[in-house]
C-alpha cells in the first residue's frame, strides 16, 4: 500500500524543511563517511541505548551496498565528559576509529537543582565543570591527528512539552546551549567538524507543540528520544553531510518510442512493447531505504517510520522514481510478476515514488537488511551494557577488567543497593568470559556478512500492463 498523509501534515513538513534549511547550514557540514571508515560514536544513554547511529549506518548499507565501513558504539548510560576522559583508551581510541563522533551535555548540566533555590549557580558550576574536563578529552583527541573528529550538540532536554507528572527542570537547556557552544568554539579552533542537535530538535518540537502540546522528539522523560527521534537525528546529521537530493534511482522512459529518456543510478534494458502495455528490466545502484514501523528496544513506544510526520526524509532522501510519460489510460504495474498497484498515465508522468510501497520486491531486499541490522544493534547492546559495569562500577574500585571471582564477589556486595548493577548482573557473570565475548562479536561478524551479500541490489523485471 502506498503510506498517505493528511494535507495537514504535508503542510507542516513542508514548514520543516523552510526551518531546518535554517539550521543545518554550510558551516556545520558533516564530510560524508567513506571507503573504509571505522566510525566510534562517544556518548551517554541517547547513543548507548539509541538508534540514530544505527539508522544513519543503514542509510549507507543500503545507498552504497558496495562500501565497506563500520559503525561502532562507544556510549555508557550515564556519561558525562568526565566520565568520558576516564575510559578513551580502553573504550574508545582502542576501537581505532578514522571518524569519532564526540557528544555530551545531558548528564554534565545535571537536573534537579535547576527547581531548588540556586539555579544559576548550579547551571555556572555544571557549565564549568564540563568544560574543564572537555578540555581533557580536547587534549586526548589532538592525539589523534590521522582521525577525523566530529563535535557533536547534544540532542536537547526538552523543557515546553505538556507531558502528566513530569515538571521540567527550568532552564536546564540553557545550559547545555552553553555546553554546546564551547564545543563549537573548540571544533573552529582545532579545525575539527562540529553539528548541533540542540536547535534544530527544539525548533522542531515548539513548532509541532504549537498544535499538540504533549508533542516531543525528546521521549516522555524529557532526554531520551524514542525510535522516531532517533530516525530524525538521524536525518539531520544524514542532511548535515549533504545527502538531500541523492536518489535511491530515478528512471524516465518514453512509451511511445520505447526508451530510456533519462536514469539516475540504474540501468534500464531490454525495454519491450506488449499490445496491453510495456515492459523492461530494471538494476539499480542501491536499494530504497527500510523504515521500521515496529517501536523497538526497552520501553520504546513509537516506531522509526513516525519520524516521516515530522521531518521531509522521504521527500529528500529516499525517492524511487518510475516515470512513464506518452501512456493513455490506467496501467497496472508488476515488479518480477508481483502485482504492485495501479495508477492513472497522469500518476506515471507525474513520477511514482516506489520507495513509498513496501511490497516492491526490492523494498522486502531492503527490509532483511534493516532486520539483520537490528539483530547486530541488540548483540552490540550486551558490549555496552559490559562496558558500563567496568568502567561506572569496576574502575573506580581497582578492577577494571578484572573479570575474575574476586570481581563477581565484589558486584554481589552491591547489587541490592543498585537497581541498575543488579540489572546488569547476569549479563556481566557471562561477558566476563572472553570466549562468550568472542562469540558474541563472531555473531555481529555473521551479521555483517550477511548484510552485505544481501545489500547488492538485484534486477527485476518491471511491466506495464493496460487495464483501461
């Protein structure tokens, strides 16, 4: 089926993209990921936990089937740039990345005391403290000369939503503007690349709260984006590297005269004329982008496909389109004998965006790899949930990486006091093995092949066939 929308939200989307051209400008281009990049995202719980990584690596796996590049989490829960500076050679620089992507803020701000009595000395504490050990990571990260750095704006806290029995800490965003700002500064100074999340995600969610009050890209806690704003990050960071207006493919053919007028990123032959219609073959360079309509991970309540009521991704980023110009009447369309749908000789010369309908057999091709990245996302899970064991509970105590009975003795005196330790338990008495961890990266690995002997995309057969 075709995915609809209403008039309204045409409108509203088209009112984002006049505001994100606003926002996403020449000075915070992205330089695109290539050939054998190894891309480390730095960060909290919105990267530990989140998808926007994870969307933006399967934009690649599926637009440039042919590049060999990965993508790799280094989020712990909780993180602050403090936290950060104390784990960058074992966690991060270890992970060897030719890209890091660095983002902080949520956690350094802090929270609660922004409703107590001294809220702008609190906010000048935060603030500093998070700049004097930015400053650390600023040293660590210049040790890196032959890897690209890309200083990112936290996603915002969200302070205008109407959300029951969640008062917001007043001018806590403010302060992480402040955050952002020194990041920027520093990002101008060391040559580095820098994007901000912050503007454009709160532009974005007193725009929509203007008609829906409890709207929010930010999650129902105020920080935590669900899969929708995840899949906007995504877009934004995606619109950052300059990816608007690059097709999936693009095919005009001239039924009167039987060819291939013009083609974007395919090959079109074997173009035949049928006394009900036409038919041809079809390969294109890349496959249609995969949006999940299943809200996944722990608590997530909105899926990744919501994210197209709020931002122009299908409109910029992932258009499939089959003109046909010189028919007359109504044609039904199969791809490889699948029936796909029927349209006017008006639709067909206006253009049909086939990554609009999720039947098309190369939309399903699509969806394996957006299912078998999903698989890697959950594996990859356990390495983070690992990692915050050793570096927020075994670090401080001597033990990092430890891994040994005496670390197992140590976790059990603490894991009835912490909810979060004794969560994590279970999965730590088998990671501390390195053969199970071995395993676990031997399943990403499979995945991996797996996703690129299925991400070539295949030709199908196209007809036409006149039903009026």
């Amino acid at each position: 089926m075709k995915k609809n929308y209403s008039t309204s939200w045409c409108l509203v989307i088209s009112f984002s993209v006049l505001l994100l051209n606003g926002f996403v400008g020449k000075a915070q281009q992205i330089t695109p990921f290539k050939q054998g990049d190894r891309v480390v995202f730095l960060g909290n719980s919105i990267t530990d936990g989140g998808h926007y990584h994870a969307y933006i690596w399967l934009y690649y796996m599926t637009r440039f089937p042919n590049m060999n590049l990965e993508f790799l989490n280094a989020g712990i829960g909780g993180d602050k740039a403090s936290d950060m500076v104390k784990r960058l050679d074992g966690d991060v620089f270890s992970k060897k990345p030719t890209v890091l992507v660095s983002t902080f803020g949520m956690n350094d701000s802090g929270y609660f005391e922004y409703n107590e009595s001294e809220p702008e000395k609190f906010a000048n504490e935060k603030v500093k403290e998070s700049h004097d050990a930015f400053k650390q990571l600023e040293k660590r990260f210049k040790e890196l000369p032959k890897t690209s750095i890309v200083l990112v704006g936290s996603s915002p806290y969200d302070e205008t939503a109407m959300i029951a029995g969640n008062t917001a800490f007043k001018n806590k965003n403010k302060a992480m503007l402040r955050i952002v700002d020194f990041q920027k500064q520093s990002a101008q100074a060391n040559k580095w690349e820098f994007f901000d999340y912050n503007t454009p995600i709160t532009a974005l969610n007193k725009q929509f709260q203007q008609t829906d009050p409890e709207f929010t890209i930010s999650g129902n806690d105020r920080i935590h984006p669900d899969n929708d704003g995840h899949m906007v990050m995504a877009y934004l960071f995606l619109k950052a590297q300059g990816w608007v207006g690059q097709k999936v493919a693009a095919m005009s053919l001239d039924a009167k005269n039987m060819k291939a007028s013009a083609v974007e990123n395919c090959k079109i032959s074997n173009i035949k004329k049928a006394s009900d219609g036409m038919s041809f073959d079809y390969l294109a360079g890349s496959l249609p982008y995969p949006l999940d309509t299943v809200a996944r991970g722990w608590g997530s309540k909105k899926s990744q496909f919501m994210a197209t009521k709020v931002v122009p991704f299908m409109e910029e980023m992932n258009q499939e389109l089959l003109t046909v110009k010189g028919l007359e009447g109504s044609y039904q369309l199969f791809i490889d004998e699948e029936t796909i749908g029927t349209w006017s000789a008006a639709d067909y010369e206006k253009g049909i965006n086939l990554a609009n309908l999720n039947q098309t057999p190369q939309y399903q091709q699509a969806i394996r790899i957006m299912h078998l990245n999903e698989e890697r996302w959950e594996i990859e899970r356990r390495f983070r949930d690992y990692a915050w064991v050793q570096y927020n509970f075994f670090q401080p105590k001597g033990l990092l990486d430890a891994n040994n009975r005496k670390a197992i003795e140590v976790l059990d005196q603490y894991k009835e006091k912490d909810g979060w330790l004794n969560a994590k338990r279970d999965l730590y008495s088998k990671a501390m093995f390195p053969e199970v961890r071995k395993a676990w990266q031997g399943e990403m690995d499979v995945l991996l092949a797996l996703i690129k002997e299925t991400g070539h995309p295949l030709k199908r057969k196209f007809t036409l066939v006149k039903v009026s």
